[in-house]
C-alpha cells in the first residue's frame, strides 16, 4: 500500500499527453492550442522525473529542467506572436489565419 | 500513505487536463492548466524532486501562466466559436484513435516496466537544489550556457515582435 | 501521534496570534497614519480606539454580499478565497524562534522547516498575483479589469528583484532552508546578512523592501487600486467578507514579507549584541520603560481619559516586563521578543512610507522596475556571488 507502481506515473504521463494532444488538435483559439502544448511538455517531465527516480540519477530532473526553460522561452515568443497576429487580424481562431494556406 | 496521495493528485491532474480540452473560454482553460502544474508539483515531491516541484511553481504556475492569462485578459478573448470547416472524417475517428493510441501506449507500458519497480516516498534524496546545481554546473554546463543563448534570443525576439509598429 | 498533536496546536497558536496582529496591524496603520497627518484616527470604539477592529469585523459580516449581474460567478467567488489562502500559507515556513524545550516537550518555534522554504515561499506568493487578476477579471467591470492588469504587469515584474535580492543570503548561508539562514546569523549584528562578512547585503535589502512594497501593492505602488484612477482597481466590486478576504490578504502579505526580511537579512530571533553580553535583559527594560512612561503620562494626564487608561496600560507593560524573567517562558519569549521588534520594525516602516509617499505613475513604475531595481540587484548578486567565491578560497 505503500509504494505506488512506476508505471503509474508513466500511463499519467501518457495520459496528460493524450490529452494534450487532443486539445491542440480540438479546439480552435489560439491561446488554448498554446496551452495545450505546455500540458505535453508537463506530462513529459512528469515522465522525465519518474525516471530519474528509478534511475536514482539526477539527469531526468536537469532534462525537466531545460524542459522548463525551453517552454518559457516559448511561452514569451509566441505570446508576443499571437499579440501581433491579433493586432494584425483582430481574430484568435486558427481557422481564420490561414493566409498561407493554398 | 504514497498510493492515495498519488490517486488523489493524479485525479486532480486527469480532472483539469479534461477540462482543459473541454472548455470554450481560454481563461477557464488556463485555470485548468494551472490546476494541472500544481497537482504535477505535489507528484514532483513525491518522486523526491524538491527543487523541480518548486520550480514547477514559480516558473510555470507563476510566471509563464501569468504571462497567459494576462495576455487573455489583455486581448479580452471571448468564447471560442464553433469551427465551420472541420472535415467529417477527422470529427468522427479523432478520439477513437486517440484512445486507441493512449491504450496502445498503456498496454506497452504496463508489459515493459516490471511490476518490481515502485516508488516510495523518500526513495530518492538527489533532488534538492545543491545536487541539482553540483550536476547542472559539471556535467551540463554547456547545455546550460546554450539555454541562457535561447533565453537571450527568445527575450530579443519578444521585444522585436511587441514594438508598436512593424514596418 | 503527539506528532500531530503538536502540530495542531503549534498551527491553532500560530493562526490566532497571526489573525489577531492582522487586525491589530490595520488599527496601528490608522493610528500611525493619523499622527503622521496631524489627526486623531480611531478613537471612539473603546479607549484609543482598541476596539476598533472588532467593530470593524461585525460592519463587514453584517454588510450586504453583493453579487453583481454578468460576472463569471465561480471565479468571482474563487479570487478571494485563493487570496487569503495562499497569503496565510506562506506563514507555515517562516522560523520565530530556535529550538526550545518547554515542559519537558522540544520543539522548533515555527511550523515547519524545509529545506526549499525560500523557493516553497516565492512560489506561493508568485501564485498570489492569481486572486488580483481573477478578481479583477470576473468582476466584469473595466476598472476592476485594468487594475487587474496592472497590478499582473507589476507583480511580475517586481517578483525578479525580490527573487534576485533574497539570493544574496541564502549564498551567504548556503542554505535554502529559513531556519537553516536564520541560525547562521547568531552572534551580534556584525553576523546578519545585512551586514554580514564578505558580502553584506544593505543594497539587496534595500531591493527586496522596495520590490516587497510592490510585491504587497502598497503605496508608493499601489496602482492597481488607486483610488483616484480606477474607484478601487480590482476589488471594486467586492463588498463584505469578500472584501474582507481581500484586505486581510494585504495585511497577511505585509506580515510575511516582514517576517522574512527578518530571518533573511535581519538575524531572524538573534539578539542585537551576544546574550553573554546581556541581552536578555533588554526586552525587561524596554517594558520597564514603556511601563514607566506611561504611567507618568498617567499621572499628568493631558487629556482626561489618560488618568484612567494610560495608568492601566503601564500596570500591563510592567506584567509583560516580569513574565521575561520567569525561568521557564524566557528561553521562548526572549526570541520571540527580539524577532517580534525586528518585523514590528519593518512594519512601521510600511506604514511610515504610505503616510509618506505619493503614487508612481504607471511608466514610472515600469521603468523603475526594468531599468533601476533590476540591475541594481542584478549587480548586487553578482558582486555577491564574487566575493564569496573568492573569500570561501
């Protein structure tokens, strides 16, 4: 009872990916599709860490580290991407900014 | 006390990713998400990573979803409208495949990782911030002197697409 | 399971005296406030108005809760309930006091300890700026909304100095736990960080009781709620113990980042000179002296309510003054009296600077943040960092 399978933690992992994935795939704000990618790269570091445990290495915790870093990095882009797409097109849905689509 | 802990949290974290992927407005998404990297830090501690749990807080939770939900409220973003052009095909067997592939992914886990790994807490002391630092400063400093680059550029480029004007 | 019972009780102790100084806290703001302005402030509600909080609570639980049409009603109800919770939170790792034995029980005077307390602590108050913009958010008004945005851009940007200050001590105590930074401090006050060899940290105390002004949006950085701009930013639409929950959460932070200027750069519970020097006898004579006073003040009275009130109030000082020379209660209350003056210190100064300050104008705020606190503590960490690099050799 009192030690919770590492393949838990793994199928959560996959989960939250899932989920993610459904999410950038569904929905049609710009902003939720943003988020949606955070959630995978969260789920991934939850898989990152679980294996440094069973590893007993501290290497999965510095990948979820740069995992972090990363998704700052791209969080301030593309927030400032979406800014000008808005200012440009005064619209947040995917389907209406597709100049470069044809 | 681990298996309840992680049943309750993983619930949590299963619960708003849902509701991530359900709801309309962006704003209720963004809780959702948030709700998400804080039962992922309560995991994180149970793993035996302090540090990442923190930073899990501060980084995610307290910057990048502030810098979310402010530009949400910035561009006051209403509901999302529903999609005119979806193809059928797509509607009809997305999540069923997704299904499929997150049994899939299931099936390989649980026949790959054997039963005889477990983790219990305190299993696992490396986490705290000084053996992190000692590793990140030896072995990863390279990568480390990279990521700083790609902040600096991704700074650089933020500034360059928020001017005023572009010309 | 004493475990448990110990914590329970140590949680009951540390939430009733931390609700009541709230309270208390606000009654001294207006009174301080007042006599900065040449006022009177509270003064009907019992004598020099003690009882003032007290009316003040039964005026808010008996008011009217509003909720206005076309507000996002879970949210509206959410942001003030995040906001006292995550501002009472932060209390829970806050060390006041060494390890002390009383009635044969040893304990740590404080909730707990741990190791990533500083970073336990920054990440609650970062998730702080939450309540504002919800609230402001869900309020479904443009001022509420503005402030909301502001005050979002503001923590944000201020919670970067903050962090870069709170660095300089912890290399210094190489440590990331509170109590673990506080205890490296004993000695005199050549040992607090402030002044601490090979790197004392007055420039990064400086910056984190700036940056904790706005971090606590308070004057001179109180543009999310000002009042004369936006009626009162994102709480406009607020009433009762909503409201409530909003002011106590301002005065919760206000606590806290006292509390932890005290153990990060002010010694936490460590007296000013050694104890062998006797300075466990400095908390009798202050109360001795306020005792004193007051009851001279008692005896030429200049208004008449003095003779009775002010007599009364020097009989409590010196009980105070006797109860730190009891054997028993002195090892807990020395400390606690020395950590009590140093937050109690810094409060002042909170208030102190609001009666004193005007209000930032937005850009000035920014740029302040961006092109002054930032590099300033930015500088401070590097110049920090070199000296015990090179004094560790």
């Amino acid at each position: 009872m009192n030690a919770v399978p590492l393949s838990w933690y793994l199928i959560l992992s996959a989960i939250l990916f899932s989920l993610g994935v459904a999410g950038f795939l569904f929905r049609r704000n710009i902003i939720t599709v943003f988020m949606s990618i955070e959630l995978m790269l969260n789920a991934v570091n939850l898989a990152f860490i679980a294996f440094a445990y069973q590893l007993q290495q501290v290497d999965g915790h510095i990948f979820a580290l740069f995992v972090m870093v990363v998704a700052a990095a791209e969080a301030a882009v593309g927030l400032a991407i979406i800014l000008t797409v808005f200012k440009n097109r005064t619209t947040l849905h995917i389907d209406e900014v597709s100049s470069l689509r044809n | 006390m681990d298996v309840p802990l992680f049943l309750l949290f993983a619930a949590i974290a299963v619960a708003c990713g849902v509701n991530l992927v359900v709801q309309t407005h962006p704003v209720s998404s963004a809780l959702s998400l948030i709700g998400v990297m804080g039962a992922l830090a309560v995991l994180y501690l149970l793993l035996g990573a302090e540090f990442l749990a923190a930073a899990q807080l501060v980084v995610y939770a307290g910057a990048i979803m502030v810098l979310f939900i402010f530009v949400i409220m910035l561009l006051n973003a209403g509901g999302e409208k529903k999609s005119r052009n979806r193809p059928r095909l797509a509607a009809a067997l997305g999540i069923p495949l997704l299904m499929l592939f997150l049994g899939i992914i299931s099936f390989l886990i649980q026949r790959r990782v054997p039963s005889s790994m477990t983790v219990t807490f305190g299993g696992f002391t490396g986490g705290g911030p000084g053996d992190l630092g000692r590793t990140l400063f030896t072995g990863y400093l390279l990568p480390f002197e990279a990521a700083s680059v790609l902040v600096l550029i991704a700074i650089l480029g933020a500034v360059v697409l928020g001017r005023k004007e572009i010309d | 399971m004493n475990f448990f019972l110990l914590s329970l009780l140590k949680a009951g102790l540390v939430a009733a005296v931390l609700l009541t100084t709230l309270a208390y806290l606000q009654w001294v703001e207006r009174k301080v406030i007042a006599h900065i302005q040449l006022r009177m402030g509270p003064s009907r509600v019992g004598p020099h108005g003690l009882l003032q909080p007290l009316a003040d609570v039964v005026k808010l639980l008996t008011k009217e809760d509003l909720l206005p049409p076309h507000v996002n009603k879970f949210l509206y109800v959410l942001a003030p309930f995040l906001a006292v919770s995550l501002a009472l939170t932060s209390i829970a790792v806050i060390p006041f006091g060494p390890e002390i034995e009383i009635f044969g029980v040893r304990t740590e005077m404080g909730l707990t300890d741990l190791n990533i307390g500083i970073l336990f602590l920054l990440g609650i108050s970062s998730l702080g700026v939450y309540a504002v913009a919800l609230a402001g958010w869900s309020s479904n008004n443009k001022y509420s909304l503005l402030g909301a945005l502001r005050s979002s851009a503001q923590m944000v940007s201020y919670e970067l100095p903050l962090a870069l200050a709170v660095v300089g001590p912890l290399l210094l105590a190489n440590t990331l736990s509170l109590r673990g930074i506080a205890e490296q401090q004993a000695g005199s006050i050549l040992n607090w960080s402030i002044l601490q060899m090979p790197a004392p940290q007055l420039l990064g105390f400086l910056v984190f009781a700036i940056a904790g002004f706005a971090e606590t949006n308070r004057i001179p950085f109180d543009l999310p709620e000002a009042e004369n701009e936006l009626v009162a930013g994102f709480h406009t639409e607020y009433s009762s113990m909503k409201f409530a929950s909003f002011f106590m959460a301002e005065y919760a932070n206000i606590v806290t980042i006292c509390c932890l200027a005290t153990v990060l750069f002010l010694g936490g519970w460590h007296p000013v000179f050694p104890a062998s020097m006797g300075s466990g006898y400095v908390p009798v004579l202050v109360f001795l002296a306020a005792a004193g006073i007051a009851l001279y003040h008692g005896v030429n009275p200049a208004r008449p309510k003095d003779r009775i009130t002010l007599p009364a109030a020097g009989v409590v000082f010196a009980v105070v003054a006797g109860l730190f020379l009891v054997p028993v209660l002195k090892p807990v209350l020395v400390p606690l009296f020395w950590f009590g003056a140093k937050a109690g210190t810094m409060m002042f100064v909170f208030i102190w600077v609001r009666g004193t300050l005007p209000r930032f104008r937005y850009d000035q705020l920014m740029r302040f943040a961006w092109g002054w606190l930032f590099p300033v503590a930015m500088a401070n960490l590097l110049a920090t960092g070199l000296l015990v690099a090179l004094w560790a050799k």
